[in-house]
C-alpha cells in the first residue's frame, strides 16, 4: 500500500469520521464565539466606496458568526442537496438553521428577540438546500451532472436564501426598526447613521456575501466528495 493510500485510509478511517471529525468540530464551535471572537474585536474592515461606502464590518462578525451562519444555513444544505437529494437537502437546512437560531438566542442573550426575521433565516436554510438539490436532479436528468451544473444550482439557492433572510429581517426584525430613526426634518430616514435604502443594501451586501461564498464552497466540496461515492 503506498504512502496516499495510507493517508486517505487514516484519514478517512470510522475512527477519523466518527471520532476525531466530531471532537475538532465540537472543539470549534466553543472556539469561535470566545477565544477567536475575543481576538478578532479591535479589526475593522471598510472596502472602498465604489464596492461598498457603508460602515466598517468587525472581523469577528465575519469570521465567527458570518462562518457559523454560512456553514449551517448555507454550505452544509447545500452540500447535502447537490450530493445526495433535494429532500435530504431541505431537510438538513431546516435543522441545521434551527441549531443556528438557537445558537444566536444563546449568544445574544437578552438582545435576541424571537420573531418572524427568525423564521426567515430557517426558511431560507431550508429553501438553499432543497433548490440546490432539485436542480442538480433536473441537471443530471439532462446528463450535465458537471461542476457548472452544481455552481449554478449552488447560485441560485444562495440567492433565493440571501432575499428571504434579507427581507424578514428588514419587514420584522425588532433590531431593524429599532434602529432606524425617524425623519429629522430632511425628509429621510435614517438608520445608524445612514440613510434607509444603505442600510437595506448594507444587509443584502452581508447576507449575499456570507451566502454567496459559502454556497460555491459548498458546490466544491460537493463534486470533491464525488470521488468518493464512485
């Protein structure tokens, strides 16, 4: 036995999967909301006016709620949908978006007001994954089971996925209208120190961004695991 099919053979051992997988990921999860979101508190990033002229983003949010958001309501739905079916898909996201919203409700503790924005990302977990799966099926009935069939099934459902969580949020979240302040007698609103539509296409950019890259990772990852179903 060579030496790579050692390593696959380690690596993709029942100890490895069923053990060691579970343990680092457990290990992470407790890491990215203390020890990393602590670490990441004093970054700003501000991308320049002609991407986007709204507030600086913290590199916490990104790298801790942004990935926890991204893997569960996005990336692993996915995955799950262009790799196994559409019904397998919907289903993981659905659950897997329930595991988030709990997690935020633990994380935000009194901040974190139940609602229909809530709702919103659940349903949007569950729609990326069922779209994904339900047109990667319509694909390879067509015999163009490719990684262009699997990006653009991946596309779509994040953007289905980035107008509903967007949406619920701006029409019902608490937080959102909390936060825009009426008129000061210049005739616009204003949230956070910016006008409404910004803060608008300020949650698109966040939510189309966190979706958007995940659900390519996801496509990825899909067609790698490929090789290993064959």
């Amino acid at each position: 036995m060579s030496f790579t099919e050692k390593l696959y053979a380690l690596l993709f051992s029942e100890i490895s999967l069923g053990l060691v997988l579970p343990i680092i990921f457990g290990i992470l999860i407790i890491v990215f909301p203390t020890v990393l979101y602590d670490a990441l508190a004093p970054i700003n990033i501000h991308f320049p006016a002609f991407l986007w002229g709204g507030p600086e983003i913290p590199l916490e949010h990104i790298l801790t709620q942004g990935v926890a958001q991204g893997l569960l309501a996005c990336a692993i739905p996915i995955f799950i949908g262009l790799a196994w079916n559409r019904w397998a898909g919907g289903a993981s996201g659905f659950l897997l978006s329930v595991f988030w919203v709990v997690a935020s409700m633990a994380q935000f503790g009194d901040w974190f007001v139940p609602g229909v924005d809530w709702l919103g990302q659940v349903i949007a977990g569950m729609l990326a994954g069922y779209i994904a799966g339900a047109l990667m099926a319509r694909a390879k009935m067509r015999g163009k089971d490719t990684l262009k069939s699997a990006l653009i099934a991946a596309i779509v459902a994040a953007v289905v996925a980035t107008v509903f969580v967007t949406q619920t949020y701006v029409w019902y979240s608490p937080m959102f209208k909390s936060s825009t302040l009426p008129p000061h007698g210049t005739g616009t609103v204003e949230w956070g120190g910016l006008a409404l539509w910004d803060s608008i296409s300020y949650n698109y950019f966040i939510n189309g961004a966190i979706y958007g890259v995940w659900a390519l990772i996801g496509a990825f990852i899909s067609r790698v695991a490929k090789w290993f179903m064959v």
